[in-house]
C-alpha cells in the first residue's frame, strides 16, 4: 500500500474533476486525482458527452443526412454500420484520453486508479477491483467530482442487447431497426433523434405531453415537427407499467394496459449521483432528498474541507458548468479571489436538429408578469442555411418592449450550441435589440439570424407606436 500526503484530492476525473486539479495545481498545491476507470477522462468521455456527440456527427456525416433537403425525402439514406460508428467514437475519445493524461502530467497531477472510500473526513483508501487496499490518501481539502449514472430501477430488466440505459446503448453490435425510448429528456431525445437518423423507427414515451418540457414552448414544437419529418413518433401521457424481455424483443405494458414492443429499449428515466463505493457516511456527509450531494454557493459540504461539483451535486449537469464548479471549488478551498457561479450560461442539446438557449423563455416572463417582444428569423430566410441543407429551425429573440434589452434567444436548428454565444455576450452586457441591427454579420452566415430576427421584432414596436 502506497500512503500519500497532498494539498487537494479529487475524486473523479471527468471535466468537474480536470478543472479542479488543473486549478488547484496551478496555485502550487500538491494534488492526487483518483479515478475508478482504467482511464481518465470520466462518463463524460465514455460514455456521455462525447460519445454521444461524435455519435451525432458521425451519423449526420456518414448518413449524408443533410442531402435530403436538395433531393427530397425520397433520397436514400447511406446505410451506416455500427463499426463504422464506433471506429470514430474510438479515435475520438483515445484523442482527448491523450490529452487528459497531458495535462496531469504538465502539471505534476498524480493519476492513481481504483476506487475511493472515506476512512474518516481527512482520509481516504483506494482498493482495485479485488478489494484490495492499494493508496492510502491524507488530504487537507478534498473535492468529489464522481457524477452521475443512469438511474437503474431493480424492476427493469437490464441487459447488454435488449434493454440498455445510456451507457449500455453505446456498445450494441447493430443498428435496431425499431426502438423504443422511455423519456423525453436531453438523453432520450438526443439519442431517439441519432437513430431516427439512421433509419430506425423510434418511438418515445414519456408522461409530459411533450417532450423537452423545459425548453420555450414554441422551439418545443419546433424540434417535435423536425422530428416527425424524419420518422420519429411521440406518445406522451403515459406512464411504463412493466418492462420485459421476449426472446430478443422488448416489451412495454402500460398504466392503460396498452403495449409497444421493439427490438432494442431505451431507458432514459433519470440518473443518480455516482456515490455507491464512497462511504460518505464516513467523511460526515450524507445525501439530500432528491439523492445528490448539498452543497452551499461556494461548493462546500457540511464538511467545510469536503467539496463536491458536477453532476454529483444535481442539476445543471452539463459539462460546461460542471468545469467551472470545479475550477471554482478549487479557487475558494485554497483561498484564491474567486467569485459565486453565474446563475446565467447558455445550454446545448444535440438532438437532431440541435437547439440551444440563453435567458428568459417566453413562459417565464409571462410569470414574471414583464412587458416583452419577440423577433424572430427562420432559417429558410438564411442563406447560409440553404447552402448547408438544413432549412430547418429558427432564431427566436426575447426582449423588454419599453426598454428593448435583451432578455432570452433561443436557437434551433444547425449550428445553434455555437451561434449562441453572440446571443450570451449582447445579454451579458446589457445590450438591447438594436445592438444587432447596427452591426455587420457575415454573409452568408448562421450568425445573420440575429440581425433578422432583431428587425422583425423592432418592427413590431415601431408599428404599435
């Protein structure tokens, strides 16, 4: 058993954890990171956000997806094999794995694989797989980063082939020719649109009449109608009773007692922090009622040297956040100029087409009870958006009528996650809606989609007045 005294112990190396220890490195701390994986890099690279996206990209590349807006719905779909796919996914991951190590080294991080337990508050044990005790860590801060994972009810019979959550999907040897998806949340609409893509017939259930409740209800029905242009079919209302295998089929019972069957099922109903192995009980710390770790605004648990970020503590769980939770808890435990989390960042979701967004919807400024406008542009009014195929989707700009700042865009359609960013710094700043009509885009681009969208919602003040 190796014993070791550092500055900083993380738990976890996914994109919380890297910054973390990249942090707390750079302010000279002795730092250990202790990852379960063979490899670093977390869910996020194996099995959640970048595989997920290469997957995405692979399949509107390979598929040549986009060629059906210049000849028609009636064009052919490229058949796509799940070695083609996976062979991307592989070299994409091996790649940032690369990079992950790079950077521990760069800065005298030590990597050291197995899984962590609290001892008590200060100390922590790492054993391998057979249990066997092989670190012995003394830390003066700790931060957990160790995530989350798909929510495994005992009543669903999960397997390798038929019944998959998220993680499981990504090792299956053939493309399904139907599916069905319980949940209509980022995991299970991103997914169900991929293999719509591929030519699958995807059904997906869920207990909202919609799915992706939490987007402006108008891209809502946006990203509803581009997804039963390719074949996606929706049943919400709806709650799964009972869940089988048959053979090699899955089976549905619902409340109402009708059934779904399909070749491979999707369940994406929720995840759970990744705290199984860790004896929290033993640094003091124990879960909230929702099963995440609590935390005050500055990261820190009951235990003030005990520090937790990502996925692990709940909502946003998005790798963009999860990477500044990180940075921050490392800033504030070893007493750097720090500041509280913004409460405003842009969100991504890569279904197919993709969406993104940034301030107020539409929804809760009504609750708010404010005066607002809207401008919007669609994408088939931009040129780039012809050129690339993808007519599909729309700039929605959300405003205050009197003082005309900017409140909330929402984007849909391809390129949204990156045009959004313009949108972000205008609000950020306090800009208001002329803020893109006197600027220069270039043309042709996604980006002009702000401009037009401004003048139609200018317009609409300058009409009332």
């Amino acid at each position: 058993m190796q014993e070791h005294k550092v500055d900083c112990c993380v738990i976890g190396s996914g994109p919380a954890g890297q910054k973390a220890a990249i942090q707390a490195a750079k302010l000279g701390k002795r730092v250990i990171v202790i990852e379960s994986d063979p490899s670093p890099g977390g869910a996020c690279l194996f099995s959640g956000t970048i595989p997920s996206k290469t997957l995405r990209e692979a399949i509107l590349d390979l598929t040549g997806f986009y060629d059906r807006s210049f000849y028609g719905k009636d064009c052919k779909i490229r058949e796509v094999s799940i070695f083609d796919l996976n062979h991307r996914l592989q070299k994409v991951t091996e790649e940032l794995r690369n990079i992950v190590i790079r950077q521990f080294k760069k800065n005298d991080i030590l990597l050291v694989n197995g899984r962590a337990r609290f001892e008590n508050q200060n100390m922590l044990l790492v054993v391998d797989k057979d249990f066997r005790i092989r670190h012995q860590v003394v830390a003066e801060k700790v931060i957990i980063a160790t995530g989350s994972q798909p929510r495994n009810p005992l009543d669903v019979p999960f397997d390798e082939e038929v019944i998959l959550d998220s993680t499981r999907l990504l090792a299956i040897g053939k493309v399904p020719k139907t599916m069905l998806v319980l949940g209509g949340g980022i995991i299970g609409s991103e997914y169900a649109s991929f293999f719509a893509a591929l030519g699958t017939e995807v059904t997906v259930i869920d207990k909202k009449d919609h799915m992706l409740p939490l987007l402006d209800p108008e891209i809502g029905m946006q990203l509803q109608t581009a997804l039963t242009d390719i074949g996606l079919k929706f049943r919400g209302r709806i709650k799964p009773k009972k869940i089988e295998r048959h053979q090699n089929r899955a089976f549905v019972t619902f409340e109402d007692e009708s059934t779904l069957e399909a070749d491979v099922l999707l369940y994406a109903l929720g995840r759970e922090a990744n705290v199984g192995d860790l004896h929290i009980q033993n640094g003091g710390l124990a879960l909230n009622a929702k099963g995440y770790i609590p935390v005050n605004a500055l990261f820190q648990t009951m235990v003030p040297h005990i520090y937790a970020v990502g996925d692990v503590i709940g909502g946003p769980c998005l790798a963009s956040t999860s990477m500044e939770q990180g940075r921050l808890a490392a800033r504030h435990a070893f007493g750097a100029e720090t500041h509280h989390f913004p409460s405003f960042f842009p969100i991504g979701i890569y279904t197919i087409p993709e969406i993104s967004s940034c301030g107020y919807t539409e929804t809760e400024l009504k609750e708010m009870g404010f005066h607002y406008e809207v401008g919007r542009a669609y994408y088939y009014e931009i040129a780039r958006s012809g050129i690339a195929g993808s007519s599909i989707g729309m700039f929605k700009i959300l405003f205050h009528a009197e003082t005309l700042e900017l409140l909330g865009v929402h984007i849909i359609g391809r390129g949204a996650t990156e045009t959004i960013h313009i949108g972000q710094v205008a609000i950020s700043h306090h800009a208001h809606i002329d803020f893109f009509i006197d600027q220069v885009f270039n043309y042709p681009t996604y980006a002009e989609g702000y401009r037009i969208a401004a003048l139609n919602g200018i317009n609409k003040i300058k009409r009332r007045r």
